[in-house]
C-alpha cells in the first residue's frame, strides 16, 4: 500500500493555541516575535490562521505579516 501524503504531513500550527499558550503576549507586535520563535522550532508545519488576533495595534494586514513571520522566523 502506498501511502498518501497526509500520512506524513504534519498537522497544522493553530494560530489560536500560540495566542493561548502565550498569555503575556500584550500586542500584535510581540505575537509577531512570538511567532518568529514558534517557527524556529515548528520544523516543516503549517500555520492556520483560525483566528484574528485581538490586539489594539494589530494592522490591516495581519495576516501578511503573521505569514512571513512564520515563514521566516527569526533568519
């Protein structure tokens, strides 16, 4: 049997358990930092963005930049 590429896949990174397991993160900007660490260490995951941070400060294009943090890490 072969197996199909789900198999090995690793589950998504939820956005939403980073915001939870980081409960002293106090603006968009220091989530960005949280993030950037995250992805240094996820590996080969995704993040799903399944939720939009609720910070005062978080801008417009959120999601842009939450991507490319995670995308980049801390390079």
């Amino acid at each position: 049997m072969t197996p199909t590429i789900t198999e090995h896949a690793n589950p998504p990174i939820l956005l939403s358990n980073i915001i939870i397991r980081n409960p002293d993160t106090a603006s968009f900007q220091e989530l960005i930092e949280v993030i950037k660490h995250h992805a240094d260490q996820a590996g080969k995951a995704m993040l799903e963005m399944d939720i939009k941070p609720d910070y005062p400060d978080t801008p417009r294009n959120w999601e842009f930049l939450i991507e490319t943090a995670f995308t980049w890490g801390t390079r």
